[in-house]
C-alpha cells in the first residue's frame, strides 16, 4: 500500500508495532512503535511526516490513525506484524521486562518510496532520515549507509541492541556500532543503554563516549528527564508528568520532538521543548495528541 509522494522534515522508518503493555499484571494491547509515538508526536508539532514500515496486511487499518494526524505512510506487507510484551511494575515505571510477539523482517531498500514506480518518487527528500526501529534486525547497516548517503540521520540505538533470543528480548552489543554510529548525526540513548554501552553511570560522561563514535548531538532519556549533549555542551530538561499512564513510547516521543524542534531552534531549545511534549505524554496511554497552543501554555 503506498501514498502519495511528497518531501518531509522527517522520514521515520521501523516497524509499527501491536503491543501488550501489562503493569501489575492487567494486560492492555496497544499500537506501538517509535514510527507510531515519534510520528504522530511530529505530525501534530507542525513537521511534514512519512513513514516506512512493514506489517500484516490485516493491521493496515491500524495505520489510519496516522493518516488521521497528517503521516504519509508507506506500508510493506509482512507474514506478521512486529510487537512487544512490555512488563513493568507500577511501583518502578523506569525498568521493563520485554518479551518478543512477532517480528515482521529487516526493511528492505525495495521499501523506501523513492524506489517505488510512482511519479515523483525518485525526487523524494527529507530534512532528517529517523531510523526508529523497536528490535535488531529491523534494520541493517546496508540501509543505514543508504540512507546516510541521502542526508543526516537521526538513529534510536533500542533497535540494534535489543535482540530476540528465543522467547526473550536482551540487550546485546551491536558489532557494527562504530561503523553504524560514524554515519549518524542525532543519537538517541535510554540510561539503562548508555550505560552498557559505555560503562559509565554519569550521563554526560556516557554521551561524552558515545559521541566519540561520531554522533554530533546525543539525547539520552531517563524517568527524570532528557539530557543533550551537542558540541560537548550540555543541555537538560525535567519530565514532571502527574501520572505515568502513557510511560511507553516516552522516549519515541521525546527523541521525535526534540528532532522537529532542531529543524527550526537550537539543541537548547529543543531539549526544553522535548521535556514539557514528553511531560504531557506520559500522562495519557498512546502517542501525544497536544497542539502548539498547548506547548505555548505550559512553556516555562
């Protein structure tokens, strides 16, 4: 299934997800995935959104909802459609227990709309290519480099670190980091991840690490809030939700706001506006459905 073409401030590609998020036991299934959270959180920011992605042919009317936030969605049919089990205890919202659902294949260069026999395809752009996978496999470091060579890439790491071992999802190094991580402009990381990858419990010294491997900004995530490191400055913005309702998809949200305000404002100001999108979030199940009109009254 394909839309019409058009440029965009961001292409995300991954997988849309059908995920269980089960908190003290009471199991909810929900539309998940970071093209899900971080595109419908760019979409209503103002940004021009497309999105890449593969599942089964019967969630297809899953993708509607992106449709109805203004996402172009470019859809591949897969045997099955990506999910997650998210464990997590209502007691410690920022640890989870994830467990494999399905896992609709890598994402092939035959995915991406400018290789579709449509016309105008072949003068497709965007501003920033966001690769938002949710487990490793998704994406390679073939289409990585692809998409490297077409302008600069934004890249959620979760999606090459976290690897289905049987019935389980565990982290994992990735062994291509450093090539992957040399063609990357913007670095999303959570703590647990910054801290396995670089050994280090400080976050500035975590992204102070991982930027060595190339990455010109690092937003790492953490219950307590988002922290920028671009151009070996620091930035940091608190997460001050009343509920942790909406807890899952808090970093898609967090790392597609601060991406949609970097078009237009600084790695400081984006990282403000990161924290209070991110904030008002985590206090509703599913993506951010705010306005600017709402971000333009909680502004600090």
């Amino acid at each position: 299934m394909r839309e019409t073409n058009t440029s965009f401030d961001l292409l995300f590609v991954g997988h849309f997800a059908v995920d269980q998020v089960i908190v003290d036991g009471v199991s909810e299934t929900l539309a998940g995935g970071g093209v899900y959270y971080g595109g419908v959180a760019a979409a209503r920011l103002g940004a021009r959104v497309g999105v890449v992605t593969r599942l089964a042919a019967a969630h297809f009317p899953l993708l509607d909802e992106m449709r109805g936030a203004g996402v172009t969605v470019f859809a591949a049919e897969a045997p099955e459609t990506s999910g997650i089990a998210n464990y997590y205890s209502s007691a410690d919202m920022e640890r989870r227990v994830c467990v494999p659902l399905g896992f609709a294949g890598p994402i092939q260069p035959a995915d991406l709309p400018w290789n579709q026999p449509s016309p105008g395809s072949s003068d497709l752009a965007a501003h920033i290519y966001a690769i938002t996978p949710i487990i490793a496999g998704e994406v390679g470091l073939p289409l990585l480099e692809l998409l490297a060579d077409r302008g600069p890439v934004a890249l959620d790491i979760q999606g090459f670190v976290r690897v289905r071992v049987g019935s389980e999802l565990l982290f994992r190094a990735w062994p291509q980091m450093a090539e992957g991580l040399a063609r990357v402009t913007y670095l999303k990381v959570d703590r647990a991840e910054a801290e396995a990858l670089t050994g280090e419990t400080d976050l500035a010294a975590a992204a102070a690490i991982l930027a060595g491997y190339g990455p010109r900004e690092i937003i790492l995530t953490q219950s307590a809030g988002v922290t920028v490191y671009a151009d070996g400055e620091i930035f940091t913005a608190p997460f001050t939700p009343r509920s942790l309702a909406g807890r899952t998809g808090r970093g898609d949200t967090c790392f597609a706001t601060y991406l949609t305000k970097r078009l237009t404002t600084t790695p400081a100001e984006a990282c403000r506006w990161a924290g209070i999108v991110t904030t008002q979030k985590q206090e509703q199940p599913g993506p951010w459905r705010g306005s600017t009109a709402d971000l333009q009254a909680a502004r600090p």
